[in-house]
C-alpha cells in the first residue's frame, strides 16, 4: 500500500498555495486553485487534487498556462455572461463568474454562464455546489482534450466531457451530481500512470482500439463512454456548449492538461444557474422525492458518499500519497 501523510484541509491549502506562489502565480489565483484541488481531494477526486499540481506548475513555468491573466468577464444579455479567462487558470474565471452570475439568476430567475479560453476545471461539483448552496439550482458542463471517439470510430473526438448538476436542499447538504462522460475520469487514469500501475480493464482502448489495462497505453488512446453511444451523445452535446458556444478551442483543437509543451489549450466550461419556479413549496417538495430515495432498501442517493467523504475530511483531514507532499513541499520551498 502506497505511504500517506495526513494534512488538515487547511494544511493542504496553505502548502499548495505556497508551491504555486514559489513559481509566479499572484495571490488570488494561487488562493482560488488551492481551495479548488483540495475540495476535490476532500471528496474523494484524488486526480483532481495534489496529483494535478506539479503539472500545473510545470506549465506556468513554460507559459502554458497564463498565472497573472486577468478574468474579463462581458454581458452577452440580461441573464447571460461570458468569462474570458485568458488562458490562464479555470478556477479565478470560475469564481469570478458565478458571483456574478449568481446574483443575475437570483435576480431574474436564471443566468448563463461560459468560460472561454481556460483550462482544466477540476472537480464540477466543487462549482455547482456554491450555486447550491445560495439556494440555486444549477448544471455545469466543461469540454477537454480529445481523449473519447464517436461510438463505433477509434479516433478521439471528444474529452471525457464531465457534466454536473446541483439543486439545494433547505437545511441539509445540496445534492450533487457530478460524472464523466467516459466511465471513469482520464485523470484517475494518469494517477496510475504516474504511481506505476494498471488500470481495470473497461476503462480505455489503445490506440489500435483495442482494450488494455496499461495506463500508458489508454493515455495514447482513447477513453471508453458510459452508456456506449448514449455517453457520446452526451459528449457531443457537452462539446456544443462548452467549446462551440462559448468560442473556446474544440476538444480536437484543444492541447493536453498534463503536459507542458504546446500551446494552452483553451478550453470552455458552460453553466446555468436557475432560482427555483415554486421557492414556496420546492423545499418540501424536493426533501419528499429525495427522502423516498434515502428510505428505499438497497438505494443510495447519488452524491451520499461524496459528502460524507467531505465530512469525514473536515474532521480528520485528508491521506495524500506522500511522493505528491514531497513534490509540492519542493515546489514551496523553491526546488522547482
């Protein structure tokens, strides 16, 4: 078994923060990234946490990725926003347009939210859950490199093209629903390559299209869908919202999130926000429905486990594998 070390969430972020003030990131943006891979990692997205930052790093200090970008955020109408991030980091953009964008869909009952020329976002739920968490309703979509094909063909079209949803729930936690289009995240994925191990068999196809269980070989290959040609489906209408509404680079376009050569690869993320029709009556409304879920034998509400992984975090803190502490400590302490 792999060695840990236990960090309290604070911890995490202090540390991470820290590795990316050492490579040039300012403040605020070292801030928003830390407080998104650590959310992650406190749910239990271990590809979208530590595992993601010395490649992140990697590609500030190539100019891959723009630190220092400034978030321009324009009205395309009423209730509809466009983020342009810059090329640099998701996570500002992302934070910068759900505070507004929350305020309009609050205001006027719904607002629209692209991003445009970003990068990896991370773990979605970590997004709609602030949405959430101020009483609205929300779904999140975000394009990727290439990594999927169109069912039947071998060439990748697609990113893995995750989508999430949330809907508060007046005095408990928001539900929560986050999944990739592809049956398992791409970075779950790169996390076995980089620890030296296999993957189960069903998750990617080589690049001949054949199944494999090597990391190596399924990251020059292509991720398999979930659903088959229902997942990409899915994927192909995640791609119209993230990339081609938005203006931002199609998946076929876009560069890798983990190397640091190339171009960025300016990527798009998508969200809707929506104030409930009925706020009189849509608490006990949806407590009903989601409470018979909870009550039925054998069921399980999707996004049960997350929080209580989440909970458990807050208390405990979180096991991260110690080469990923090792390197962001370098990282901190000027060893890039």
């Amino acid at each position: 078994m792999e060695a840990t070390e236990r960090l309290s969430l604070c911890n995490a972020e202090l540390l991470i923060k820290s590795a990316f003030l050492a490579v040039g990131v300012p403040d605020l943006a070292a801030q928003s990234v830390a407080n998104a891979l650590v959310a992650a990692e406190a749910e239990g997205q271990v590809g979208h946490g530590f595992s993601r930052v010395e490649d992140y790093a990697a590609q500030v200090q190539s100019g891959k990725i723009a630190a220092a970008a400034e978030v321009i955020i324009s009205h395309k109408g009423i209730s509809s926003l466009l983020a342009d991030a810059g090329f640099g980091f998701a996570y500002p953009a992302l934070d910068a347009v759900i505070e507004k964008g929350s305020e309009v869909a609050l205001e006027h009952g719904c607002a629209t939210m692209g991003i445009t020329r970003s990068h990896h976002c991370g773990a979605l739920s970590v997004q709609v859950e602030k949405l959430a968490k101020q009483g609205l309703m929300a779904i999140m979509v975000a394009n990727a490199p290439a990594a999927m094909a169109p069912f039947g063909a071998k060439d990748p079209v697609f990113g893995t093209n995750p989508i999430a949803f949330a809907a508060p729930r007046p005095g408990k936690d928001p539900l929560v629903v986050d999944l990739s289009l592809s049956r398992v995240a791409r970075g779950k994925v790169m996390n076995a390559r980089k620890a030296g191990k296999d993957i189960p068999e069903g998750w990617a196809l080589d690049k001949d299209g054949n199944p494999t269980t090597s990391a190596e070989a399924a990251l020059e290959g292509t991720m398999l869908p979930i659903g088959e040609a229902k997942g990409t489906a899915l994927a192909l209408m995640v791609e119209i919202l993230a990339s081609v509404m938005t203006g931002a680079s199609k998946s076929t376009e876009a560069s890798s999130f983990f190397s640091a050569d190339g171009p960025p690869p300016g990527v798009g993320q998508f969200l809707i926000a929506m104030k409930p029709m009925d706020t009189e009556h849509f608490a006990a409304r949806i407590d009903t429905l989601l409470s018979l879920i909870e009550t039925m034998e054998g069921a399980r509400l999707p996004g049960s486990r997350r929080a209580a992984t989440i909970a458990k975090a807050r208390v405990e803190g979180i096991d991260v594998p110690v080469r990923y502490v090792d390197a962001v400590r370098k990282l901190a302490e000027g060893h890039a």
